[in-house]
C-alpha cells in the first residue's frame, strides 16, 4: 500500500461523520448521568452538567447535518443525562452501593427480562407468519393462571408449565381462527383474546381458589410444595457468580428457546416458509406452500411461549396468582419484539432494556431512604423509567423497524 | 421436435357467479414451441392458465400431460407435472436473496430442517449457467431491476425441473430492452426443448415469439393459428370481433399559441436525486408533444412537476401565459387549466373503493354545481356521471358503480372523461394506454387526436415507441433527465430507440 494511500485512509478514518459525532453524544449523555453511580460514584454537580451540554451540543451539530434521528437522540440523552445524574448525586455514596450492586441488579434485570423474552419471542413466530398477535397478553395471562393451577393439581412444577402451554396453545388457536380462518380484523381479535382471558382467569380463580388466594409455599395448599428450581451453579462471591450463579431454571430455558427460536427461524427451511408467509403469503402459495398450515402452527406456538413467559411469572418467580397479574407485559414483549425488529436476539436486547429498567426502579427508592424528599423515597417515579428509556431508544438508537409485509393481512386462497 | 403434445387441454370450462370465464376451451403444446395465447382483458387468459396451475378447478374439461390425464388441486400438483408459471404481478419476497426466492417450498437441506445455504446457491448458479442467465444469488430481489427479478421468476420454475413453462404478460412491466433480452431467453429455453405459453395482448410481441397463436374471446377459444401467413389485423379482428383501426388516422394539426411553456426545469426524486435536469418545452394549441424515453429517465416526475404532484426545485412552468408559483400544488395546476391522465390510474386516477358519481367529482367537489357552501348535493353528481358515462360511452356500471367493479379500459375511460370534461387547455396524458387491450387503446387514442383538434395542448408521456410515432405531431427523447433531442413524427423507431439510449445525434426538427 503507498503512503499517499495510508493517508487518505487515515484521514478518512479521523473525520467523523455527523453520525459518529451523534453516536458519541448519546454516550456522554449516558456517561453523565452513569459517573454519577457506583463504581465511580464523582460527587461534583459539574460533571454530569458539562458531559449532558456537551451531549446536547454535539446532538445538535449532527442533527443539523441530516442526521436527524440519532443527533436528537444524543439531545435527548443529554437532557435525561443531567437531571438523572444530578438526582443521584442527592443519596449518600453508601446508600447507592447498597442499591446499585451490579450483580445483584443484572440478575434482576434477568429475572424481570424473562418473561417478555418468552412473549417476545412467541410474539415473532406469529407476526412473522404474518398474524399480528396483541393478544401476547391474553396468552400470557393464561399461561400464568393455568401454570399455578395445573402445578397445584399435578402436583409438580412440570405439569403446571405443561398445561399452561396447553393453555396458551388454545388460545393461540382461538386467535388463529378468527385471525386466518375468519378473517377478522387482527388488532380487534387480540384485544378480545386479552378481554376473554382477563375475565376467564379471573373467574376461575375466584371460582377454584376464592378469595384466600392461590395456594402457594409458604400457606402449603400447594401439594407437593414444588416450585420450578433455581440452578445454583456458584455460589462464589465474584460477579459472575453474582449475575448467574443462582437463576430459575426458566431463566436458562428462556435462553435455550432463544438460540433454538433463532436457529429455527433463520436457518431451517421451516423458518424460511415462515418469513415467506409473513411477506408475501401468495408466492408462498404458488410454490405450494399450505400458508393457513403455516400461520395455525405458529399462531399456536405462539400462545404456548407466550405461557410459558406467564407460568414462569406465576409458577417460577412469585409463587402464586393474582388478577391481571401479567400487568401489561405482555404488551411491553410485544414492544420489545417491534423494537428488535422482529428478530430474535433484537427482542431479546430489548427485553434485557425493559428488563434492567425495571429493575433500576426497584433499586434506585432505597437510595434514597435517608432523603427528606417522600418523591425519591417511593417507588412511582421510577417506575416510569423503562417507558422514558423506550422514547429515547426508539428516537436515537434504533432505525425505523419495519414489520414483515404481510403482517395483520389476513391471506384468502385463490 | 415430437408432435405429440405436451399438454393437452379439452373441453375447460369455468363458471364464475355471472360470468362464463372460460367455455369448453381446447389447447394443445407442442414440445418446444412457444404458443401464444393472444385475448383482450377479461377473455378469460388468466382463468384458463390458473386452472393449469393448480390455483382454480375447472368446472368441466381434462388436463393430460406427456398423454397422461392429470387433476390437479394446488400449486403443487402443477409443479409436479413439470409447470412452471411467471406471474404478472411478480411471486417474489422482496426482503429475501435471489436463491432463497427461488429454493423456497423445495429447499437443499443439510442436517435434517437445516437449510442448506450454500447447497441452495450452488445449484442456482449452475442452472443460471447452463441456460445462459446472469444473476448473483446472494443479492436480495428488492435491489435488482424488474427484468433481473422476472429471470428469477423464470430460474425458480427451472429450478423445480419445469419443462412447461406459463408467462403471464410477461412484457407489460418490462422496457422495451428488457423485453428484447426476454425473448432471447425465451427462443433459448425453446432451444433446450422447453414449451412456453406465452399470454399477452399485444399483437407485435405475439408475431415476434410464438410459433402458433390461440385467440380467446369473451372464454371462448376463436382460433389456433400459425404465426406464418397472420397479420396484426386479423389478430386484432379474431381478439375484438369487428376491424380494428390500429394506425391513428389524424388530420393535420393546425397550431395556435404555446399553451405550455416550460423553462429550465430541475426535479427531485423522493431520494433527492435530480432526475430532470433542466427541461425546457413548449406545447402549442391543437398540437401533441410525445415524449419518448426509457423509464426512469425522469419522465415521471416531469409529469408530476407540470401536475402540482411534486415541487420542482428550479425552473418555471406557464399555463396559458400565465407562469406558476413554484409551489403551486395539483389544485392550483387544475384551476389553472392542466387535465392530468396519470400512469396508473388504480393509484392516482381513480379512488377504487368510490362509486364512478364520485370520482368523477374528484376535482369539482368543492365548486358549484356539485357543492353550495359546503355541501354536497348527490344527486347533482348522479347526473353529472350519468351525462359522462353515456358520452363516454363508459360500460359496465352506472353512477353509483364501484370503479374498482370496472374493467382497465372503462376506467380509464371515466379517467379521461373527468379530465377532458372540465375542459382543459393543457392535457397530460402520461402512458394512457398501459393495459388496455387493443379495443380500449383504439378508443383513448381517437379522444386524444379528438381532443387534439378542440384546440388542447396535449403532453404525451408513453414508453410504447408505437404509440408516440403515431399520435405525436412533435416529439421530445428524454434521457438521463434531459431532452436529447426533437424528431418529426416521421422518425423511425431505430432514430428514437437510439437517443433514447443517449446514442442519438443532437437532432432539431
């Protein structure tokens, strides 16, 4: 290679694009606020304010050069960066070391993070196919109302999970019905699958369990008192072991679906008929492919991972139901899976985002225990927090996602 | 060459709620030939080859392949007998690479379900060798051209070891290089001793390829006939039932003032990409002003510049003398006298879904005697279309027909009349006659010289090199955005074919 070359290569490699320019902004606007935490825990009010203007300066050149999206994203970084950070720096350095364990706080954010990778993932082999599914709520709500009961019945943790796919699986096919035999409007049919599981969960638990609630460990109505186990693969005290050492053993299985959801999707033949119904459902047809096979299949595997996200709600994490326990996480796997671009690794970055946000808003209030304030005290505020980190995502990081052509079209044969 | 058919139709016979589509059509193969099946919209073309696919069942009749009677009740069945068919509206997933289009449904697979990529690639590569095609594999379908993605089309049924192969107006989305390069495929696929049935309605491409030709008309089968000793007129007579003009006869215009003027014009295309590139024009009362060129060259957004559809970014356009605003949207291009016959007339001419009453008020909605302060009045829009439809002589349907209810050359009809109802001075016409059949064709191109000689600008915009040398008193080739050159009507299509690939002369006429 020349030297004349070299430098152009190298001056090519020194001028950073208004995108590079951008990208940096969003991560001085992260650093702000995230200085401000333990480890480093810099107690100056000066740092978070100098890195979050310079975020929302280098944000506003980009956006400026046409990089509109990800330059608004660094503006918006900046501007939650100073105020989040600023708000840190009001608890005693002990208080957030307390709080912001990273261990600690990674295992929760798996913990929060495995039920939408479920949904999320159960959500794509339905909207791949090209049925939109918003009925993942329903499905998982199910799924955790039949997981305690089937568990309860069976008497083993095993069977509960069993009968609450059993469970999502028929209300994947009742969706599949309407959605492609029927032809109903998709969005409408998802919305009454999450109405009629609402209500039948509901019911039933009244119904089988009255109002002294599920049965559950600790009252020792459950029969065999088994719950699904945690794998204790360390117990050491490094971080590693703090993050895996001690997980659900839903929790590794939410990865072996993950990998083999991926494999299945993108590197079978099946995947390949799939994704071809989701886009366009006619070519799949003429070369003689069974699109309403196809779409059934994976409406109905869709409901059934769906439940297993809501078994492992009920029957793995909580011990016991509630109504309307899923509380719009379904919804929020779905976000996920839009926000992964209908990918399975995408969806499940997102869920681990919505994931380490909730568990964020359940760490940061007893930072601030020593704190006069009772609005850092409780709970609330923080809660909107993964919503808040969804809005700048969406706006600076991620592309436009754009969903397989077919999907929510409903597909009449010929 | 056997004389034995390769497939055997007798006695076909579909009956759809109201319409007899096809009625006890026979057909007949022959081993590489290619036999054309020639038919106006709605003869019943596409009935009869979505029953040999697999994708409708015949009411009555037999199918035989190699001599053997065959049903078939899907796609699949057909694949099976060794059919392979090129969809008009192409079967392709955009998102997805060449070979993946074409294994899908019959895909190489290594360790059990896995797809074997690679296996998929390889095997598309040889077939696109040894039939002489270029393609790359891994390329996804969205960026490759229309021709590209119809030999991906014509790879997948050779992929499933088609030796019948179906195309379905295979030329109507292609240009006119394009199409040549088809052929070539196609007399290279006859070569290696395929069959091809080769649908279309237009009559030059027919005695181009086929060996033998097959006339439907209203499902029913008219003729099969050789290619030798056939004309475009008697083809024409078989399709429609009556003598059709296929020259324009047209007096001599007689030319008042520049009713359209435009002046170094610059477009963007929604990519900001320039694709006109300082045009400059003039059409004079009681003249046309065919403009010829390859699609893509910036034709279409000349128009939708001159239409309000889309701001120019510099340069002027005049009405009748009277220089727009550069912003001037299509309500202000209306008013100022501009009828627009836009190129596709299922997205910008008609609102399917609206009855024809409707549509035809599109532009006059919000004016007397259609509105009074804001309200409409039905009934006067009844009879607005009523008057229209008859002068128009629209069939079909009546005022309060869906249009999407009307076939392609009434609708374009009830396009033409709103336009030319509201009297305008200047008429754009961009490819008027796309899709029509030969009877529909006659019609639109009778109107324009008609209206022509009311004293009307007329702006032809058409890819079909026929249709601009035999309606245009003047003509304009755009290339790459620019105007190459001005030819008289009595230039022949190699002068124009040649300046429309940038190898022209600068030319003044």
């Amino acid at each position: 290679m020349s030297t004349v070359e070299l430098r152009e290569r190298l001056a090519d490699r020194a001028v950073a694009g208004p995108k590079q320019v951008a990208i940096t902004g969003t991560f001085l606007g992260i650093l702000a606020a995230w200085l401000a935490l333990p480890p480093a825990t810099v107690r100056t009010s000066t740092v978070p304010i100098v890195l979050g203007a310079i975020a929302i300066a280098l944000g506003g050149y980009a956006a400026l050069r046409d990089e509109r999206r990800v330059g608004y994203g660094a503006v918006a970084a900046g501007i939650v960066g100073i105020p989040l950070g600023l708000l840190v720096q009001h608890s005693s350095v002990s208080h957030l070391d307390a709080a912001f364990a990273w261990g600690t706080l990674l295992a929760a954010t798996l913990r929060y993070a495995t039920p939408l990778t479920f949904a999320a993932l159960g959500g794509m082999f339905s909207e791949r196919s090209g049925v939109v599914n918003i009925g993942l709520e329903g499905m998982m709500l199910a799924g955790a109302f039949f997981g305690i009961w089937g568990a309860d019945k069976s008497g083993s943790w095993i069977g509960g999970v069993a009968i609450a796919m059993l469970a999502g699986g028929v209300f994947g096919l009742v969706h599949a019905i309407f959605a492609i035999h029927l032809r109903a409007d998709q969005i409408v049919g998802g919305t009454a699958i999450n109405f009629l599981s609402l209500g039948l969960t509901g019911y039933l638990f009244i119904q089988v369990y009255g109002s002294n609630g599920t049965p559950s460990l600790s009252t020792g109505h459950w029969l065999t008192g088994e719950s699904i186990p945690d794998v204790t693969i360390s117990s050491g005290n490094n971080f590693f072991a703090q993050v895996f050492g001690q997980l659900n053993l839903m929790i590794w299985i939410s990865f072996a679906v993950l990998v083999l959801s991926y494999l299945l999707m993108f590197r079978t033949s099946i995947g390949l008929r799939i994704r071809a119904c989701g886009e366009h459902p006619r070519a799949a047809d003429t070369v003689g492919i069974d699109v309403y096979k196809v779409r059934y299949v994976s409406v109905v595997v869709s409901g059934m991972l769906a439940a297993m996200g809501g078994a492992y709600l009920s029957v793995g994490f909580t011990h016991s139901f509630n109504e309307n326990m899923t509380e719009g996480r379904g919804f929020i796997a779905l976000a996920a899976l839009i926000f992964g671009k209908w990918r399975p690794f995408g969806a499940f970055a997102a869920a681990l985002l919505f994931g380490f946000s909730t568990a964020l808003a359940y760490a940061i209030p007893p930072a601030y225990s020593d704190t006069a304030s009772s609005v850092l005290r409780s709970s609330a505020l923080f809660q909107a927090l993964p919503y808040i980190l969804t809005l700048i995502a969406v706006a600076g990081v991620i592309g436009r996602s754009i969903p397989p052509a077919a999907d929510g079209r409903p597909y009449k044969r010929q | 060459m056997a004389a034995s058919p390769v497939l055997e139709l007798r006695g076909i016979t579909k009956q759809f709620p109201g319409v007899l589509a096809n009625d006890h059509i026979d057909l007949d193969l022959k081993r590489g030939e290619v036999h054309a099946l020639l038919g106006e919209n709605g003869a019943g073309k596409s009935t009869l080859m979505n029953i040999l696919y697999g994708l409708y069942r015949p009411d009555e009749g037999e199918i035989s392949v190699n001599g053997k009677p065959v049903t078939f009740s899907s796609a699949k069945d057909a694949i099976a007998q060794g059919i392979g068919m090129v969809h008009q509206h192409f079967m392709l997933i955009p998102v997805m690479t060449v070979a993946e289009n074409i294994v899908l449904g019959a895909e190489p697979t290594g360790a059990g379900i896995m797809l074997d990529y690679g296996a998929a690639r390889e095997r598309v590569r040889e077939i696109a060798r040894t039939f002489g095609f270029q393609v790359d594999p891994d390329a996804r379908v969205e960026n490759i051209t229309v021709g590209q993605q119809q030999r991906v089309e014509i790879l997948k049924a050779l992929y499933r070891r088609a030796d019948i192969l179906i195309l379905d107006e295979p030329t109507a989305v292609l240009t006119p290089q394009e199409a040549t390069e088809l052929f070539g495929i196609l007399r290279s696929l006859k070569a290696e001793g395929m069959s091809v049935i080769f649908i279309s309605h237009k009559l030059n491409e027919v005695l181009d390829i086929a060996d033998r030709i097959s006339v439907l008309r209203r499902g029913k089968k008219i003729d099969t006939v050789p290619r030798a000793g056939v004309t475009e007129e008697g083809l024409a007579r078989m399709m429609v039932g009556r003598d059709v003009l296929l020259r324009v006869e047209k007096p001599p215009a007689s030319v008042g003032d520049p009713l359209l003027e435009i002046h170094d014009l610059h477009v963007l295309d929604d990519r900001d990409i320039a694709k006109v590139r300082g045009v400059s024009l003039q059409v004079r009362a009681g003249e046309i002003l065919g403009i010829a060129g390859v699609d893509g060259n910036g034709q279409t957004e000349l128009v939708e510049a001159v239409t309000g559809l889309r701001t120019s970014s510099s340069g002027t356009i005049a009405v009748a003398g009277k220089t727009m605003p550069r912003h001037a949207h299509s309500r202000a291009m209306l008013d100022a006298g501009t009828g627009h016959i836009p190129e596709d007339r299922q997205r910008r001419g008609l609102v399917l879904e609206f009855s024809l009453a409707e549509n035809i008020a599109l532009h006059d909605y919000c004016y007397p005697p259609d509105s009074e302060h804001g309200w409409l009045f039905p009934r006067r829009l009844i009879q607005h279309a009523r008057r229209l439809i008859k002068d128009f002589d629209v069939r079909g349907g009546g005022p309060t027909t869906r249009a999407g209810a009307l076939s392609g050359g009434n609708q374009q009809k009830v396009v033409v009349a709103r336009e030319v109802d509201r009297n305008p001075k200047v008429l754009v016409a961009a490819q008027p006659t796309r899709g029509l059949d030969v009877g529909a064709i006659e019609y639109v191109h009778r109107r324009l010289v008609t209206e022509r000689d009311e004293g009307r600008a007329i702006l032809l915009v058409s890819l079909e090199l026929e249709e601009i040398l035999s309606l245009s008193d003047r003509i304009l080739v755009m290339f790459e955005g620019q105007i190459v050159g001005e030819y008289p009507p009595t230039a022949t299509e190699e002068e124009l074919g040649l300046a429309m690939i940038g190898a022209g002369k600068e030319h003044a006429a």
